[in-house]
C-alpha cells in the first residue's frame, strides 16, 4: 500500500533540508506541483519515482558536487521504496 499525503512529503522535507536549508519547501513544492501537476502534500511514494530524474537534474543546477547529488538521490530512492533506512 503505497504511503500518502503529508507524511511522504513531511518524509522528502526532511531527507532535502541538509542539502538546500531554508529553500527546501520552495525546490520540493516546485518538483511536485511543476512535473507531477499535483498538490504538494498529495504526494504519495509511488510517485515519487517520476520525480528522481528531475531532482537529480535540478540538484547538479545546484552544486557542482557528484557525490552530493549521489548521497541525495540515494536518499530519495531509500523513500520511493517506502524505506525509512535513512531517514
């Protein structure tokens, strides 16, 4: 049963707030409304696998460090999978 709502995007905050800080909720938010057309706390688990691409994209814009934007992406694939290894 995939996770819904607020708690895989309270989860996905969490994951993204070492990286970015306080421009967290503007990069997600923007991920999610902008390429899977839907309300940010609507996100379920499952979809989150249509995001890492563009994540990891968005990420390399942001730093110029792989091994960043590897731990990060990591990361959100641990969530897609509904791990909570990590987080």
């Amino acid at each position: 049963m995939a996770l819904r709502n607020k708690y895989v995007y309270d989860k996905l905050i969490k994951i993204t707030i070492p990286y970015l800080g306080p421009s967290t909720y503007r990069f997600i938010d923007r991920q999610i409304i902008n390429h899977l057309g839907i309300e940010p706390e609507k996100l379920r688990d499952t979809e989150i696998k249509d995001l890492i691409d563009w994540m990891r994209l968005s990420m390399s814009l942001l730093t110029e460090n792989d091994q960043t934007v590897k731990e990060y992406i990591q990361e959100i694939e641990l969530l897609a999978r509904g791990s909570d290894e990590k987080i």
